[in-house]
C-alpha cells in the first residue's frame, strides 16, 4: 500500500486505522480485567473476616512482588504517591532540599517531593524514552550546582539538590543507566517513580530496582491493579524494615502495649486489597504478551501513514506497553486536537499527555532547568489510545 501523508484533510484515516485494531463499538483508555482467582481471593478475604491493616495476603503480595521483580524486599502500601512520599523520606528527603524530577510526569510525583516539604526541581525529557535526559541534565548541574562536604548545592538558591526521581513514562524504561551514575557522581539519592512500569525491564533488571528505592503503583488504571494500592521496592533490609515500619504507624512489636518510636503513616495496604493483588499478579505474563501485541497492530495498522509513529520501547529495555502513544511529527502537532476530537466523538477514548508540571498553578515558582524545549515539544504532539490488555 502506498503511504499517505497525513493532513487535516485526511485525520479521518487515523480514527479508521484506530477502528481496524479494536473493532466495533465504544473503546475506553484503559480498563482493570478480572479473569483469574479474583473473586476466590477477595471471598476467602471476607470470609477469613481479615480485610483490613494485616493478613496472608500482604506477606504474599510482598513476596510475589519481590521474585516477579527480582528486588530483594517490596513492602506494600496503601498507592502509589504514598509509597513516593515515604520513599523520599527514607532517601533523606528533608524540609528545603530540593528534589530533581521531570516536569512531564504526573502531578503525583512532584506531590509526593512537596509533602515532604521538598522543592521539585523540573528538568527536561528526551524523545526516545520520554525519561529524563541524562546529558542535558548533567550539562544543567554542571552550570547551576557545586558538591561540598558531600552535598549537591544548587548554587543559584543555596539549597541542597538531595534527590532525584525518574519516571518510566508509559512504562517504558528511562535511561536509568546514566541517570543512575549521574547520581552517584553528584551525590544524590535516587527514587525511581516505577509506578507506570511494572514489567518493564532495563536490561534485564527491573524497573524501580535501580536507585536504593523504587515505587511501583497498583491503581485502578495501571497494568495490575489493587483497586488503590502501590509498593515500595529495595535490596536494602534496613531500608526495608523502615519503610515497613513507618508505613504501619511506627508502633514497635509488643502483644499489646500501644508504643511509637516515630510520627509514622497508616500507608499500609490493607489485606482485601492485597488479595486483588495476588489474582492480578497472575495474569501477568498474560497481560504483557497482550499488550505487546497490541502495540504490534497498532505499529503495522499505522504504518501506511506518514507523518506520526506508535511510541516503542527503547533499545536496552522490554516495556510493559502499558499505555500506548501516537507521537505526531513535530510539524504536525497542529493536528492533535482535531484528533482527540475526532476520536472521542466516534467514542474511541483518546487523551493527550499531562500539562506540563512547571505550569501547574502549585509549581509555577519552583526552580526548573533553562530548557525544557522538549517536554514542551512532547505535550503538543502526543496522544494516548486504547491500551488495555485483551484488546488483540
Ligand atoms: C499513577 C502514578 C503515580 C501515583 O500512583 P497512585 O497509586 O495513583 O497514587 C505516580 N507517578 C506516576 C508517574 C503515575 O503514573
């Protein structure tokens, strides 16, 4: 087939191209698919009567987490931005630090920096990930940032930099590599925001295993879910016994005296929860084969269209496809509108990435790097279609 260029004249073949993958009738974002042991699981829960802060199933969520993802602990919490927030807390996150993090990402990692009282620092992504840009960013803190006493100072505020948090945006794995060697030289801790990236590996290891902390998310859209739920994941037991600990209102063992070492959280997950998250975890290796399948017919479906492309893993890594992406070339980016509004009125459901966190109304004023010309270049021209595993 010859390949047409797209132009407003013919946007109407994208929505076709959409139509020939996912079939007839109405199409939403992404959606949770219960077909394994979720209702056993979630009656057993009930009928132990063990619904809530402790039971089986929060030992064996955490255990199935840690052999699926290879990291020796996960402790499991209550969603995701609280298993930022505390991670942040256990990396050294304190009141006035300021913590590096992409302004395209969701809102809920810039919130989880926040609540420790921390400054997110917004820096720019790069086009093939969609990560952090790990040269533009050393360039940046070359120019901005100085170490003393073991300390990353940003000179411009005086503040310590303590932290960085990558996001794997979609799922597909940051450079996490660099980034995580570019931390260590500038002596800052590093969180990895996995939320959107269980099942996804950066060669060969898994997402959220690579800084001392990562955090994965369980919510209702992401590709497992607990209904709410998230999960701290670390190969350091201290970390690990603090993070369950904190996450549990700091109450040391005892059978019955109400004794607390430290302003804790009830960020546990609760057991019902967990018991979702045992079924779901089963599935997995279905849902990742569908989703890679997904992007497959999408990639071959698009192909006789010029002018946009299906976003795709990046080298070195295996995404867990979890939401899907058409990037439009840069000169085409006056066409996403008449996209999204051509394909939500066929009832395709279609959004655009995030608004940019630096123009949010909470983090107008905060410190962000000099160019972010790519994030800004990215939220013009990207759109989100049907992903749910199931479709193919
Ligand atoms: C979903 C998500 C979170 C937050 O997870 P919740 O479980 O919804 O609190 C954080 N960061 C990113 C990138 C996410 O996509």
């Amino acid at each position: 087939m010859d390949s047409i260029a797209l132009s407003s004249d013919n946007v109407y073949k994208v929505i076709d191209v959409l139509r020939s993958v996912l079939g007839e009738g109405e199409v939403n974002l992404h959606h949770p698919i219960f077909r394994g042991n979720e209702s056993k699981y979630l009656n057993d829960c009930i009928d132990s009567t063990y619904v809530s802060s402790v039971g089986p199933y929060v030992e064996k969520f955490e255990k199935d987490l840690a052999a699926f993802t290879g990291a020796k602990y996960a402790i499991s919490i209550v969603n995701g931005t609280a298993a930022l927030h505390l991670a942040l807390l256990l990396a050294g996150v304190n009141r006035g630090d300021e913590v590096l993090v992409p302004t395209l990402t969701f809102i809920g990692t810039p919130n989880a920096i926040s609540y420790c009282g921390a400054i997110p620092h917004f820096v720019d992504s790069e086009s093939i990930t969609f990560g952090i840009d790990p040269f533009k960013l050393r360039t940046w803190l070359n120019k901005i940032a100085h170490i003393k006493n073991g300390m990353c100072i940003n000179h411009q505020t005086g503040k310590v930099i303590r932290a960085i948090v990558p996001v794997h945006i979609f799922g597909h794995p940051c450079a996490i590599g660099e980034l995580t060697e570019l931390a260590n030289e500038f002596h800052i801790s590093l969180v990895e925001d996995a939320a959107e990236a269980f099942g996804s590996w950066y060669k060969g290891r898994h997402a959220g295993t690579f800084g001392d902390l990562g955090v994965l998310s369980f919510n209702g859209n992401k590709i497992i879910t607990t209904g709410g739920g998230g999960a701290i994941l670390t190969d350091n037991q201290e970390l690990a016994i603090r993070a369950k600990h904190l996450s549990t209102t700091a109450k040391k063992t005892h059978l019955w005296s109400f004794d607390h070492d430290s302003i804790g959280f009830n960020y546990r997950m609760p057991n019902i929860n967990a018991a979702l998250g045992c079924a779901q975890l089963e599935l997995m290796p279905e849902f990742l084969s569908s989703k890679r399948l997904l992007f497959n017919a999408y990639t071959s479906a698009f192909e006789f269209i010029s002018g946009l492309k299906i976003l795709k893993e990046p080298s070195d890594s295996k995404s867990n496809y979890w939401l899907q992406a058409i990037v439009l070339d840069p000169q085409n980016s006056h066409l996403k509108e008449q996209i999204l509004q051509l394909s939500n009125n066929a009832k395709i459901m279609t959004r655009p990435i995030w608004k940019l966190n630096h123009h949010q109304d909470p983090y107008k004023m905060c410190p962000r790097a000099d160019d972010l010309t790519i994030a800004e270049s990215l939220i013009g021209r990207v759109i989100n279609i049907p992903s749910s595993a199931g479709y193919i």
